[in-house]
C-alpha cells in the first residue's frame, strides 16, 4: 500500500489490516542487539502502514555531526536531530553505506559485518541511577515547573508554550531492543517505528506519529498535529475542547505561514481526528510543492521546532524552554527519520520515544501549556503518552 521506492502511500491504506512483523532468525536478533553496544552507527525504520523495516548502517565509526539544521543542505542519510543543538548533542547523519529492505535483505547485509569483531566490540551503554523520586515527589517537580510556565502564559508574553518531563522504568539483561522495535511496530501501525543507534548519541526507540517534512521531486507534505484526548474503552472521544482546538490553531497558522514562504499550491486537509496509539490528535495536512530540493536544510530550520513542541512566539518560547524546564532535552521532540533531497525523505518529530540505557530505559513526554491549562489534566495527558512506549516495554 505505499511504494517502497517512492513512499507514496495507497488511497485505499486506511482500510489495510496490517500482517505482523516477525523477528528474524536468531542469529540476525543478536548480531542487531549487539549492534546497540557497538562502535558502528545504524538505524532501522518501519513507515505508517507498512509490513517491513528498512536497515541503515554506516561501516565506518565517524558519524556526521552537525551544529545547524541549515547544514542538512545536500546531506543524505538517517537523521536524528536534537531539540537543541550543541556539542555534547549534535545533529547526526549515518551514510547509507548498507541500505536493505525486509528480513531476508537485512540478514544479507549484516552478513558484510559479522567478522569485523573489532567494530562490535561491547561498549558499555550510558546510564543514571533509576530515579528514586516517588509519585507525589515527581509530580511536585512538575508542578513547580507548571506554575513557571503559566506566569509568563497569563501575562500573555507566549500564546503558547510546551511543557515536558522525563520519566525512567527499569529493564534487566534480557531486554532486547530488537524485539522491543518489532512489538512497536505491531502495536502501532500508524505510527513511523524506529531504531537508531550511533557513538554519539546512544540508542533510541520511536513511535511517532507527527511528519515534519516528507515527500519527493515537487510534492511535499508536512502536518500541524496538537491536542490530545486518550481513547476510553476504544472509543474514540467526539468532541474537542476550546483548549485543545486552540492549541492545533497556533500550530496550523504557524506551519501555513512557513509552507507560504518556501513553497506553492498548498492545499489543507483538516483538522480532523487522527488516532495514534490509545491517543487522538487533531490533524491538518499541508501538501504543496518545492521546486529547489537542495536547500531542505533551510526549510527544515523554520519548521523545527513547530509550536507542538516548542511554543509561540518560536525563539523566545525555545529560549524560555531551554531555561526554565529543569532538564535537557536532549533527542527527544527532535527530528527523526531519513533524508534525500534527490529522493524519497521522510523526516519526523521524535515523539514517544526512549533513550535506552544499561539498567534503564528513559522516557519522555511533553503537552502545549495555555492560559486556560489545568496542572492535573496536563499531567494526565503526559502520563497517556508515556504508555505508548511503556505498553511495549
């Protein structure tokens, strides 16, 4: 239902019942795992509504880094981008030295590495103490860091700003983040899975559901998706509230205003209702044309970060984050996914995600902050999005 080659995706998707992904043979599941330990740099990635993953592997242990999003200019690769750019957290590219698509062309592939011991020699994962902070004590965290939001919100210095907070849950020598990788993919086939790997940045695993730039030759897409209401019992819920209908406002305005500038023939498509995981969101499609793909580093640099996960107006709304958050953000509410400005790219906000540690896996989640937000409600809703990686842990 989506061409492998181009990533055009089938009208007729939303009706496909998704096959289940399976996990390769054993061999291949430990020679990945280890690849989670090693000095080489590699991605796997699974696109909405499709059955197989693609494998990105670098051979070489220098990865690309980066300290612009304009310096994506020309590059091709796997991306994954901080929230913040600096030298501890760089954007990094891994070069398609290997690219494989399915198990069977994976297995192949891998086979090029298998006698290189030297490259997949263990090297300790990075880790902190899995926290010791309680329910209440973790809330109070939060809740101080609410209120220093909300001043400046109800002086109406923002009109919005993104609110987010960490969270650990513990794992033990069987963890295997292949497998974990596979279980999301079945769980969540809307959504854009991935695995990445580098030296650099250690190893995350996605499930996002937010496109920040994707598509090929002149027709691209990105979307303006905020709000979030959980799914009771598997009911969708029907109605939205002002809150929620504001917060996709300022996103979708603040998106048209950029696609204006770079682009032409934009059509909307939106808001409506769009489902990720035990969530909903509200949705707008924004499809329209570029007829210079070289400078996708330019555009990019507008669009990150958009108001979903940063706030308005964008640099002091950032600036203010990076200030008066409590802790570093690190990859998460980045970019995610793969580049090619002569091809197909198909690039995501790093949403749902985790940090995998030795001991621990490290979760985030975040929720727009309005005049009119509620503490307990925003809480909830961060908790709501942690599930989405803690179903599959």
């Amino acid at each position: 239902f989506r061409n492998r080659k181009t990533g055009i995706q089938h009208p007729s998707c939303q009706l496909y019942r998704q096959k289940e992904m399976r996990l390769p043979d054993k061999h291949t599941h430990q020679l990945i795992d280890r690849l989670t330990q090693s000095r080489l740099s590699f991605a796997l990635y699974r696109l909405p509504w499709t059955d197989e993953c693609y494998l990105i592997l670098q051979h070489s242990d220098e990865v690309v880094q980066l300290q612009d999003i304009k310096e994506l200019n020309g590059q091709k690769g796997f991306v994954l981008s901080p929230f913040q750019q600096t030298e501890e957290h760089p954007i990094v590219v891994i070069r398609p030295d290997v690219t494989a698509y399915d198990w069977e062309e994976i297995t192949q592939a891998l086979s090029s590495i298998e006698n290189e011991e030297e490259l997949l020699n263990n090297k300790p994962l990075s880790s902190t103490p899995v926290t010791t902070l309680n329910e209440t004590e973790r809330y109070d965290r939060y809740y101080a860091a609410f209120r220093r939001f909300m001043e400046p919100l109800k002086e109406k210095k923002f009109k919005k700003l993104v609110l987010s907070r960490p969270a650990f849950s513990p794992i033990d020598e069987s963890f295997s983040p292949l497998e974990t990788f596979v279980k999301a993919c079945n769980d969540y086939p809307r959504m854009m899975i991935y695995l990445c790997h580098t030296p650099v940045t250690g190893t995350w695993l996605g499930s996002t559901p937010e496109i920040i730039l994707s598509g090929s030759s002149q027709s691209w897409k990105t979307v303006a998706l905020a709000g979030t209401l959980p799914i009771v019992d598997g009911v969708e819920p029907a109605e939205w509230s002002d809150k929620n209908k504001e917060e996709q406002a300022i996103v979708a305005e603040y998106i048209r205003k950029i696609i204006k500038k770079h682009g032409a023939k934009m059509t909307e498509k939106g808001p409506y209702t769009a489902r990720a995981g035990q969530l909903v969101h509200l949705k707008t499609d924004f499809l329209f044309q570029l007829k210079e793909t070289g400078f996708l580093g330019n555009l990019l640099k507008e669009l990150h970060p958009t108001p979903a996960i940063c706030g308005l107006p964008k640099e002091e709304a950032y600036q203010f984050i990076l200030s008066n958050e409590g802790y570093d953000r690190r990859y998460y509410s980045g970019m995610v996914g793969w580049l090619d400005p002569k091809g197909q790219t198909d690039l995501y906000v790093n949403l749902r995600c985790m940090e995998i540690r030795s001991t621990e896996v490290k979760l985030y989640a975040g929720g727009g902050i309005l005049p009119s937000s509620e503490v307990r409600s925003e809480w909830e809703e961060t908790t709501q999005k942690m599930k989405t990686m803690k179903n599959i842990l």
